[in-house]
C-alpha cells in the first residue's frame, strides 16, 4: 500500500493555473480534482475510516462554533454536538504508512498567497467550513515536513493577533496555532488583512493529504476564529462584484470561480434553493429517487465539498440499498453497504423541488471490495446536524456546477457541459 508512483500526481496537483480577473466579471482559478478513497479502483477501508471520523470531527466543531457566534438557537431540530469520534490507530503497521503515502486524490485544492512578498501555498476548497489554516515554519513535527509553511518574520504586512486557533480531530491530535491577518490572494482576487491561522501541529489526517492546509468557503457563522471568511473579506473590500462562488469538481479540470459562476462551465439556467438555517450551505425539500422510486422526501441538505462521500439517516439509507439488488452491510465499515459492481445503481438523482439531478452509478461507488463486490459511496451517518440531514459531498458534486450564493442566501446547481 505504499505508492511511489503518486509523487507524479503531487507535481500535478500543484500545477494549477490561475488567470487573472475576467473583464470585471469574476475571477477562476482551475485545480486538480480526486477520484474519491479508493486506491487503484479498490474500495480503501483504513481512509474511508480515517474520512468517516474527520467528517464526525469537522462537523462537530461546526457546531461548537455556531454556538459559540450564535447560540444554540440556530442550531437545526435535532441538532446535537455529538461526541468526539476517535479513530483507532493501534493497527501501528498502517500508521507508519500513513505517514510515507501520499493520497494525491482526497482534496480538491489549489494555489493561494499570504504575506508579502507572497507565500505560495495549496490548499483544500472546503465549503464545509469556515477557517484559513496553513502550517507555520514552527511546525517541527514530522506531520509538516512536506508542507509549505507560513513565516510571519517574512511577511512585512503579517501582523499577529492576541488568539489561538485549535481544532479536534479525533485522532488523538488537534489542528493548533496562534492567529494572524495578513495579505491573502487567491486566482488574483487578493484580501488585506485576512485572518487565517499558522498551525504548528497536524493531525495525522492531514499529515498524509497533499494539500497544506484548508481555506472554509462556509459562512461567517461557522469560523473558529469568529473572523471573517476569505470570500466575505472579497466581497467586504470590493475585491469580487458579487458575493458568490461556484465550483466544478471533477477529475480534469476542476475549478473554482470567484464573483459569480463560469458561463464557460454549465449550460441552462442555475436552479437557485434559499438557503436554511445559519453557517452551513443547507437547502431544505431535498429529495432521493431510485428509477422512479422515492426512496426520501422533504430532507434538509447540507452541501460540502470538504466531503468525500454521501451520508444519510440510517433508516433512509437502508430503504435505499433495499432497492438494489444484492446489496448488504459492509461490516467492517458500520454504515456502509456492499453492492455487485455489475449491479451499481443507474438512476439515482436528487432534486429540490426543481429538476432531478442524477448521480452517475461510477459516483455511487467507493471502490472495488472484491472481485464481484463495490462499496457504496452513500453511506449512514449521524455527524449531529440535525433531524433528516443529508450531508452530500464529492461524489454528488461531481455530478453537476454548483453555485454558493451570499447575495442571493441560495445554493445553485447547474447541468456541466
Ligand atoms: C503554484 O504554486 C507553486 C508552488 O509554490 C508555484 O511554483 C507556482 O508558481 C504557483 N502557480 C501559480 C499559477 O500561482
Ligand atoms: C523566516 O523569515 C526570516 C526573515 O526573512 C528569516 O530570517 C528566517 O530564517 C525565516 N525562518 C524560516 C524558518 O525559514
Ligand atoms: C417538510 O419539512 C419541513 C421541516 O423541515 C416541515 O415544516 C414541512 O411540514 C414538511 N413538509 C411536508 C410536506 O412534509
Ligand atoms: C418539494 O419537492 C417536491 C418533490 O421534488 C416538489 O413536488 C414540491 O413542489 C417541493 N415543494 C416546495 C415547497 O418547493
Ligand atoms: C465479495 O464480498 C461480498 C460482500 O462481503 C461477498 O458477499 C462475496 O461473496 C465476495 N465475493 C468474492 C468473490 O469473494
């Protein structure tokens, strides 16, 4: 399991090109996408549990931080800060691997600055979260070694701030590091003063992802820091015409555009959905169909490209397997189920009032479990946001261009040409 032939796909990943702003109109910048957690097509059990408890984690804090900005009520029904989930890392053989492999494939992330004169760095476009972090050259542990790193000293418009900055990630280790504001650019849309964090410990997750850090696309509301999110600080100093973003996920040419959507990227018109509740990009009236079954209705939808796969309440996603044929719970991964690769569901979509936006049946597959068997990319998953919430990540939005509106408070999907 140790896979030389991925510091390729690392160059790759970090030959992302940037243009600059487009006649007034918006700003794009293109990155390498991943394939999902599979390695080689084969279903990956020791990342799609590592994934499973960094998305409980991430999810978790989410929700400590709304409390923390505005109280528990804005928390969804059924909300709930859940316990930590840890992940167990006794299996010592593993663990060393984790730290020699890189997984080129689980981020989508591209090329950003900080300081002046600027800092390169490559980072996750997380819209599941609402915090800048980067390593900082204090980071002396092994997890940062081969990750560009923030100096401040280097930096003549760093200036450091009075706080700290700590995520849990269950894997007996937090995201931690004192706060700055500093210059920030992204596909040249550059930021004065943004608040962002340079951590000086990783967590094994990350330790392992070729990206250096994470930059959260998710609202106000959702920051650790309390602070304003790269994009609000754009659209607050005029650096953007309009407060949104879209993104095309997929394995070629994935990018991220600020100020609006890429005309270039979709056809049709974007189906708009007001978004529900505080911090997350949530729509509500969501809906799951198999053929011309319904397999769900009327759930709430929280939309994450910080998420690799697709979870749902455990009843619904029972009800979902039940349909296709020869399908089982996967037990050595709870929540997950098996299927015959020859029996991948065609005909999955979801819609939100509006039109069905389908799921390709590759997309619905995590990888090979077997000769005969696939693992579903759909699987149950109670990470506390409350009551008949679906959390779709990737392996949904890879299916269509989705735009994240703060002018309009929506989200937008859109058909890829
Ligand atoms: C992306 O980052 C790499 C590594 O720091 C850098 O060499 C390259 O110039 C950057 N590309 C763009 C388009 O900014
Ligand atoms: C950080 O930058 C300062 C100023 O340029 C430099 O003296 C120092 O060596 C740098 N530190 C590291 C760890 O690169
Ligand atoms: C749909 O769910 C919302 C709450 O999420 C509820 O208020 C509404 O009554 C539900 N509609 C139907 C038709 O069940
Ligand atoms: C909710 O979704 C259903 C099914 O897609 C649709 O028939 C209904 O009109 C939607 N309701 C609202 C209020 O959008
Ligand atoms: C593959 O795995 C499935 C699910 O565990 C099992 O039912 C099936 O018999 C296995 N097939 C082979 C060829 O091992």
């Amino acid at each position: 399991m140790v896979h030389k032939i991925i510091f390729i796909n690392l160059a790759l990943a970090l030959s992302v090109t940037a243009s600059p702003i487009l006649e007034g109109l918006g700003s794009r910048i293109s990155f390498r996408g991943r394939r999902g957690l599979a390695t080689n097509g084969w279903f990956d059990e020791e990342r799609t549990a590592q994934q499973v408890v960094r998305d409980h984690n991430k999810h978790r804090a989410n929700l400590l931080n709304l409390q923390q900005n505005m109280g528990r009520e804005a928390f969804n029904k059924g909300a709930q800060i859940l316990p930590i989930a840890v992940h167990d890392t006794t299996n010592q053989r593993r663990q060393a691997e984790q730290l020699t492999d890189e997984n080129d494939d689980e981020f989508w992330g591209g090329n950003i600055t900080i300081g002046t004169p600027p800092q390169h760095f490559f980072l996750d476009f997380d819209t599941g979260s609402a915090d800048l972090w980067v390593p900082s050259v204090d980071c002396t542990e092994a997890s940062c070694s081969k990750k560009h790193k923030y100096n401040a000293s280097a930096s003549s418009t760093s200036e450091s701030k009075p706080e700290s900055f700590s995520i849990k990630y269950g894997d007996g280790s937090v995201v931690t590091g004192p706060v700055y504001t500093d210059a920030v650019s992204i596909a040249g849309v550059s930021v004065a003063d943004q608040t962002f964090s340079a951590v000086h410990a990783l967590a094994p997750a990350f330790a392992s992802a070729p990206s250096d850090g994470i930059v959260g696309l998710a609202f106000p509301a959702l920051s650790r820091l309390h602070q304003t999110p790269f994009v609000n600080s754009a659209v607050a100093q005029g650096a953007v015409r309009h407060g949104e973003f879209g993104l095309k996920l997929a394995p070629a040419r994935s990018e991220l555009f600020l100020g609006g959507t890429d005309p270039a990227l979709y056809t049709g018109p974007v189906e708009y959905h007001p978004v529900t509740g505080s911090g997350f990009w949530k729509i509500g009236n969501g809906s799951l169909t198999l053929g011309s079954t319904t397999v769900s209705a009327n759930f709430t939808t929280v939309i994450d490209s910080g998420t690799t796969l697709m979870y749902g309440p455990a009843p619904a996603v029972a009800a979902f397997y039940a349909l296709v044929p020869g399908a089982a719970p996967h037990a050595a991964q709870p929540g997950f189920y098996a299927f015959p690769c020859a029996a991948a569901p065609a005909g999955v979509a979801f819609a939100w009032g509006g039109r069905a936006w389908p799921v390709r049946a590759a997309d619905l597959s995590s990888g090979r479990l077997n000769a005969t068997h696939c693992v579903g990319a759909l699987g149950a998953g109670d990470m506390g946001l409350g009551e008949n919430t679906w959390l779709l990540g990737d392996s949904f939005m890879k299916n269509v261009y989705t735009a994240f509106s703060f002018d309009k408070n929506a989200v937008g999907f859109a058909e890829l040409k």
